[in-house]
C-alpha cells in the first residue's frame, strides 16, 4: 500500500516551522467518574506527537471520546483527563482547546490537544464544509489513528482530501506494514485464530480467511456451531444453526485446496455459566444434552499449540473460551503461550484478545498488537479502508 509517511517527511526537513494536525485514537476506557482506567491508545500515540514536536512542527492533536451528540457538547464528553494523562507522558503542559473549527493558535514547538472532535457538527457524515475548515487549520494532516480507519468521517477522510499535504503517522503505517506481511507476504504455514461468540459477526472474515490460510482456528461460540456442522452434539451451548451450511461451506472449500478446519476433540463444560461453576473434562463425542461448552480440552489446546509452534505466521483474533473464568482459561492460556513460543510472525487485534495477552504477560513475544478492533477485523477480510484509500489516492497525486 502507498501511501506518503509522516517519518519520511519529517527526516527530509519538511515539517519545520508547519502546522501539524495529527488524528489519533484517544478513545479510552474511564470509570464512572471520568478517571481513565486503560491507557495504551494514548501511550500508542506519543510517537507521532513526539517527531512532530522534534521536527519543529506546531502541533494540534484531535481524537473522538465515547458518544458525543454533534452540537451538544456535555462534560463527559471532554477530552480533560486525556489531556492531563498526555501531558504527563509528554512531560509537558498539553493545553486543552476547545470551540476550535474555526481557528487554532499554536507555535512552533508547542502541542495542544482539540477537543472532542465528534462534538463538531457534520463529523459522523464527512461534511465537506467542515472538512475544508479543518484542513485549512493546518499545512500537514497525519492520520495516526487506525482504530477509526474504516469510517469515513471529517477528521479520518474528508481532511485529507482538501488538506495540502496528508500522510499516514508511524502508527498507522505500522499497522499497515504488520497486515501486509500477515496476509500479501506471508510466511507458511498461515494460521489464523477467529473466535468469538457468533458465526454471523465474524462470517465474512471466516470466508476471507479460508480462501488464503493454511489452518483456520476457530474458537468460542464459533467453534461449538462448527461443531454442530461437523455431526458432533453441542448439548445447550451457545450456537448458530442456521448457519451450519456456511460453516460447513467453508470446511469444504479448505478441505478441497488441502487446508484445514480443526474441530475439537475434547471440551471443558459446565451446568450452568459461572465462574465457579464445576469444570468437566469431556471428549468431544460426550458432550450431554445440559452441557455448556465453554473452553477447548487439553488434548485439543496440545494439538493446536503444536500447530502453532510449527507455524510461519499467524493471525489471531479472539481468546477460544471463557478465558475471564479460571476454570474455563486454560485453552486461551495454551493458545497465548504457543503463539509467544512459536518463532512465527504474529500478529493480534481485538479488544478480547489484547485483554487475553496482558492476562499472561505476552505483549513482547508478540509480533505485532493492532490497536484496531472494527479496522483490524475490515482488513483482514480484505476491505480497502476508507482513511487508507484517502491517503493512497493523496500519495498517487
């Protein structure tokens, strides 16, 4: 994918003395009063801020918070605790700005931080009157915000058609570069992880994926209706049976072009969905009428590490049990240490499954963590981006 990088025109001198606007993802969890509880987006975004601070840029920095009204802004709507948690890692003072469509006052070596770009009335629906305000606020605009890049909206597409200059930010390019070696340029075998609750919400990326792995691993309440579709009996477990021609429709494509679609062979179930519930080690054949299915067996969880330890590179999105309950953890757990052990690429996005690396500790034994959840899922089925289109159709002039 071409499109220009902020890093290229930073080391060729021609961020000096210019206005910079960078979008980035600051969209973080908070408690109820507002405090926030997770921070890695805002650390994912000091790089960007930081080049453009050493280049001599003017810095405005933008993201969306939660869901805002357009035109009604209410106090938890306020990027103030990103502001003060920015400020903190930049070790510097990051002033918050409020009504600012219409003009920003910043220097050179300064950054501030734009309020809640969502507020602004015509965001959400790529409004060309505020795009062509915003791009006027700046001479470079740098898209470093991944996790909006499949939406089209003011600050990810309609600012990089009207802006001078539009480039990606090193994480955005980052992303870019770790999908491309995933899935244009992979090392074989290629095996890809997919679970999640329900076929119909991964259904596209199941097909996608199955046309180019070598191995399609699937997990949770996917994996109990491909179950279903293989024959086996899935008790009162969580699954789609309208949907078991596709399931089988993509076993058969694999199976044809020599791939593979591994079906548990044991399972850990319980009466009811709690976490103390008692966990129950059964073969996958003997899964009784009141079982819920909620983790993969140990002999399955052997046979898949093993595949993973062997792989080239692998995809992985979606923890394969009820990982939040010990009881029901241990596939999840097998699947995360194997992909740290494996020497293949890795790479992980997923709101469940970045929970799952930090759970056991793995974050530097994977290749690469994606801070897309929709974005990662929409390239990994193949889709061209909006924000990245915008940048590719910029780059090629």
């Amino acid at each position: 994918m071409n499109v220009l990088r902020f890093s290229d025109l930073c080391a060729q001198g021609r961020v000096k003395g210019q206005r910079v606007f960078i979008r980035a993802d600051l969209n973080v969890p908070q408690d109820d009063d507002g405090r926030i509880t997770e921070d890695t987006r805002i650390r994912a975004s000091v790089p960007c801020i930081e080049l453009a601070l050493k280049a001599g840029a003017a810095v405005m920095v933008t993201s969306h918070l939660g869901r805002p009204t357009e035109g009604a802004f209410k106090p938890e709507d306020s990027l103030a605790p990103v502001a003060k948690r920015l400020s903190e890692l930049l070790g510097r003072e990051v002033p918050l700005v409020a009504d600012w469509v219409d003009g920003v006052t910043v220097a050179p070596g300064q950054v501030v931080l734009l309020e809640n770009c969502r507020v602004n009335v015509g965001e959400k629906k790529n409004k060309p009157e505020l795009a062509q305000k915003l791009a006027k606020l700046c001479d470079i605009f740098v898209n470093d915000a991944f996790g909006t890049a499949h939406r089209a909206e003011g600050t990810t597409y309609g600012i990089a058609e009207y802006a001078k200059i539009a480039c990606a930010g090193p994480l955005l390019a980052a992303e870019i570069d770790a999908i491309t070696k995933a899935l244009a340029q992979p090392q074989r075998p290629l095996v890809a992880i997919v679970a999640g609750s329900k076929v119909s919400t991964k259904l596209t990326i199941l097909k996608a994926l199955s046309e180019k792995v070598d191995q399609l691993i699937v997990g949770g309440g996917i994996a109990n209706t491909f179950m279903l579709a293989a024959g086996l009996k899935i008790g009162k477990s969580l699954a789609e049976p309208d949907l078991l021609d596709q399931a089988r429709a993509v076993i058969d494509g694999m199976k044809a072009r020599g791939a593979e679609v591994p079906i548990p062979t044991d399972v850990v179930t319980a009466k009811t969905f709690a976490a103390d519930a008692p966990a129950t080690v059964k073969a996958a054949a003997d899964v009784a009428e009141d079982d819920l299915i909620l983790d993969i067996g140990p002999e399955t969880t052997a046979k898949l590490a093993a595949q993973l330890k062997a792989a080239g590179t692998i995809v992985w999105n979606g923890p394969v049990g009820v990982f939040e309950f010990d009881a029901f953890s241990k596939g999840t757990e097998g699947i995360a240490r194997a992909i740290a052990e494996s020497k293949a690429f890795s790479i992980a996005g997923g709101g469940d499954t970045l929970a799952a690396i930090a759970k056991y500790g793995i974050e530097k034994d994977v290749g690469y963590i994606s801070t897309g959840g929709g974005a990662f899922l929409e390239m990994l089925e193949g889709k061209t981006l909006p924000a990245l289109e915008i940048l590719e159709k910029r780059a090629a002039g």
